[in-house]
C-alpha cells in the first residue's frame, strides 16, 4: 500500500502552472523565475505533478485568519 501524502489535511493544494499561465504571472509582477522561492523536484508534495526544472507551482493554503493564502514556488533539481 502506497501512501498518497497530497490526501493528508496538511498538505496544501499544489498545482503546476501552464506555460501561459507562468509567462503571466511573472510578467504582472515583472519578475524572472530565478526571483521565486525554491521547491525540489523530487518533493513528494509535487511528484505527482511530473514537474520539470523551471516550473512554477501554485501552493493555496487554507487559514483560518486568513482565508485562502497562495504562494508560488520555482521548481529546481536537487
């Protein structure tokens, strides 16, 4: 039995922004993909997602203050 940790409460929502959608966002915040936060390739959060070197992952997590807060993240080999 294999355990799937995205179905764990804990873990926020991770998704992988298309291309179009990742030449959006860092064009509205004028930024390059080197600007972002990092995330290993290999993290289990994301394996599923079949990401490559330069993607860019949406995390949404849920606050009970907050709401719903995102965050993006570059991903990069280890």
């Amino acid at each position: 039995m294999t355990l799937d940790i995205n179905k764990h409460h804990l873990i926020p929502k991770h998704s992988k922004l298309s291309d179009a959608e990742k030449g959006k966002f860092l064009d509205s915040y004028k930024i390059d993909i080197k600007s972002l936060p990092k995330i290993l390739i290999e993290d289990p959060a994301i394996v599923n997602l079949k990401p490559t070197a330069g993607d860019v992952i949406k995390i949404e997590r849920e606050s009970k203050t907050a709401g719903i807060t995102i965050y993006y993240r570059a991903v990069i080999n280890g």
